[in-house]
C-alpha cells in the first residue's frame, strides 16, 4: 500500500498540549506522563498531527501541508514520511 493511501490514528497513550507556543507531545504510561520522554514539534510537524484523524488519507494532509506551508510536493512527502516513521516509532500513531 503506498503511504499517501494509509490512514493512521492518534494513539491513546500520547497526549498533545501547545505550552508557551509550543507544541508538545507527552506519552502517557500507567496514567504517569513520562517526562523522560516528551517531544517538541515543529510547527509543520504540530499541524500533521493535528491533521491526523483516523480519518484522513496521508495524501489528503500532504495536499494541505503544501497549500499552507507553500512547499514542494517533493519535499512535503520526505518530510510527512520522516515524521510518520517516528510517530510509529514512539509508538504515537497507529
């Protein structure tokens, strides 16, 4: 399956909050956050996991990644793909 035809969905055991203009995801482990392991998103990262919907093709959030942000088709697909390997890596995204 190419990628820009998955759909992911947000795990229940990370939760997002923007603190002081940033945006942050905290894994969540036994009801405990796990300070040891909180993430700072970059702004074009905090709006693909906002976009991230469980309902929403990975093609459907590049469109508006290159709409809102003006970048390359090219650039905008290396950039979600990176990002969405890391989420599966930490276990953010399923």
């Amino acid at each position: 399956m190419d990628i820009l035809d998955k759909i992911y969905k947000k795990s229940d055991s990370i939760v997002s909050r923007k603190i002081a203009g940033e945006f942050i995801l905290v894994p969540i482990r036994q009801n405990v956050g796990d300070l040891e392991n909180i993430y700072t998103l970059s702004e074009v990262a905090a709006r693909i996991w906002e976009l991230i919907d469980g309902k929403r093709k990975i093609g459907e959030i590049k469109t508006k990644i290159i709409e809102e942000f003006e970048v390359a088709p090219e650039k905008a697909q290396k950039d979600i793909t990176e990002f969405l390997q890391r989420l599966e890596g930490i276990k953010a995204i399923k």
